[in-house]
C-alpha cells in the first residue's frame, strides 16, 4: 500500500492550493482535500483586487513580500497572475495608506490628478477628491492562477469531505474523510465557513465572523479600454463608502462589491435573506452613479461566504494545535501564496512567523 502523502491541506481555495504548491516546491508531497470544485468557494470569481494599501505597515510589508512571489511564480507557470494596470483609490483614506505606502519602500505609489485617472480608470464618472495610484497593483487572474495550481498539483487534489481530525499522540495527525482515514506528519485547515468547525475537533474556538457577500458583474459599454485601473473608492462621492471593482481579462466586463456582507448564524444561514439582494440592488446603484460607462443591468452574480477576524477586515491569523495549523482572514487571495509559503515551513516543522500568531493581530491599524 502506497505511503500518505506528509501533510494533509484541508480546503483548495487559494490559500490551500498555494500551501501545496509551496510544499511542493520544498519536496514535500500533500493531499488536497476539498468537497466541491477546487477554488469556487471563498476563493470564487474570475478577479480580485491586488492592493499594497492597508492600515497597518507590517500588512503592507507581508504583501509587498507576496508580490514578488505571485511574480516568481506566473514565471514558473507561464501565465499572468496580475495585470500590470494599477490599482486607483479614492477618498480621505488616501493621505494616511500614502504614506504607511511610502515609508514602507520598494511599492510604486503615487496622489494623481483628475486628468491622470481619468486616463487610467477611464470609467469612472468626474472625480476631484483625493485620489493615488498603486502602480503595482492589479487585477488578479483568480480562475487563471486557481486553473494553473491545481494542474501543477495535478492528483495530489481529491475530492473528499473532512469530517474531522485530531493529534493521534505519536506524533501525527489523523484525517477522518467521507472515504478514507489517514495519519500525515502534520495538517493545514484553511477551509474558509468550514474552519471553525475543524477546529473544535482540537478545542478551539475561533474567533471568525462569518458573512455572505454579493459581487457583481457589469458589461462595459461600447469597445472596452486598453487599460483601466482596480478600483477602491472609500469617497461617498457616489453614494458609497467601501467599494472595491476589478475588470476582467480583456477589460470587457468589471466587477464592482460593497465591502459590506450580510450577517449569517453559525449553521450557515442568512440572518436577513432580503439584506443580501438589498446589497445587489445598491452595487447597480452605485455603478450607475460612478461607473457611467458600464451598463447598471448585472450580467454575472457571485454570493458566497466571508470570513473575518475582529480586529480588521484585512486580519490575518493562524492557529497551532499539535501539528495542525489553522488559517483564517478575509481578502486573502492576493496575500495566498506568501501566507501559503508561509503555512508550509509551519507544516514542516519551523517556527510560525510571529506575525501570523493570533497575538500580533496582522492587519490592526497602526
């Protein structure tokens, strides 16, 4: 009978599949468990947004890190991870992240002019507030990079259901599956709604908020831009505070979120039901305003869960119990594959970055 594969990687969304990639590229072999499609949870949509901007510095400098490894690897892979045409924020937060941005060195950052973002974020209506430029920020391509791992990862991914898992006391850990039971040398949990519920098995108790979010996506007018920008617009110029948008590949449609989410119960169901369509209706409503050369009429929807951690919408943290790591944290796609990186030295044995500890509390403004 063959040997298990050293470490078990519960959840192939994006933070699980770059934990086994970066196994892999270590020479230690994983299995993938995930019950669904690999990436169409958490880690769903064909585009996130790739932001140096955070409140606080050692975030900046976490993803500033994971920059350079989302480059190293679209090299390995052969495909765009990240588009090359920036990332636009707006409104009163932009003088302070200008400036965690600047000190912190090494990103491209700059305040633009009505003139200069109009060229770059050619759809959006007359702005005049304050207003920067990452430079070297994107639009991540999330069905490309999720596509791209998962073949390098090839049968390594199985689709199994974990329904629980505990420290044996000789030193592994053993995975209880709807097929199979196994011992790896140690176990990553990044399984999005389902982490908290992994992580009683070995009594802990996160402290993960739980929310549905809704994206949509709107069909841009006439022939689509050669370039346009990611989109953070904290103004309330348009009648919106915490917006974030992305343009597909080929600019020809853009999804635009509120960073609001709807609160849901433990079991997973939807406190208000009617909040969640409420949201729609306010994203048309906003790119009608803002977005003028969109059409308000969505032709995608996206809803799935979020998960969060009580001292910032950007927190990171991961728990240890006994050679099992759990991770949790919202808006994880563009730091994946430095926090995967990162889960995989933890699985091997080294010390956690004291950064991810839930102590440091990663992503509290400063």
């Amino acid at each position: 009978m063959d040997r298990a594969p050293d470490v078990a990687v519960i959840g192939a969304g994006i933070v699980g599949l770059c934990t086994a990639y970066a196994l892999a590229e270590r020479g230690t072999t994983a299995r993938v468990y995930e019950s669904g499609v690999p990436g169409h949870g958490q880690s769903g949509g064909e585009s996130r947004v790739f932001r140096h901007a955070h409140d606080d510095p050692r975030l900046v400098e976490f993803t500033r890190q994971g920059r350079a490894v989302w480059d190293e690897w679209a090299d390995r892979l052969g495909a765009e991870l990240i588009s090359r045409d920036g990332v636009v924020a707006l409104g009163s937060p932009v003088p302070g992240r200008l400036r965690i941005l600047q000190d912190a060195g090494g990103i491209r950052v700059r305040t633009v002019d009505s003139d200069e973002l109009q060229a770059g974020m050619p759809l959006l209506a007359e702005y005049r507030g304050p207003a920067m430029l990452d430079e070297d920020g994107g639009a991540i391509r999330t069905r490309v990079a999720v596509q791209c791992l998962a073949d390098a990862l090839g049968d390594s991914v199985v689709t199994d259901e974990v329904l629980s898992l505990r420290p044996t006391g000789h030193g592994t850990v053993e995975v209880l599956s709807t097929v199979g039971r196994e011992e790896y040398a140690s176990a990553v949990v990044c399984a999005g709604l389902g982490t908290a519920r992994l992580a009683r098995n070995v009594g802990l108790s996160l402290p993960i908020r739980s929310a549905a979010h809704v994206r949509l996506t709107f069909q841009v007018r006439g022939a689509p831009p050669e370039r346009v920008a990611c989109l953070q617009d904290s103004s309330g110029d348009f009648g919106e505070v915490g917006v974030y948008a992305a343009p597909y590949p080929g600019n020809s449609r853009y999804a635009v979120g509120l960073s609001q989410a709807v609160e849901v119960r433990e079991d997973g169901s939807v406190v208000d039901p009617g909040a969640l369509a409420a949201l729609s209706d306010r994203a048309s409503a906003y790119v009608s305003r803002a977005l003028p050369r969109l059409d308000p009429e969505p032709v995608e929807y996206l809803h799935c869960w979020v998960t969060s951690l009580p001292w910032s919408e950007d927190g990171i943290a991961v728990w240890e119990a006994d050679r099992i790591l759990f991770a949790a944290g919202h808006n994880l796609f563009k730091q994946a594959p430095r926090l995967g990186r990162a889960l995989a030295g933890a699985a091997m044995a080294e010390k956690l970055e004291e950064n991810l500890r839930p102590s440091a509390t990663l992503g509290r403004p400063r």
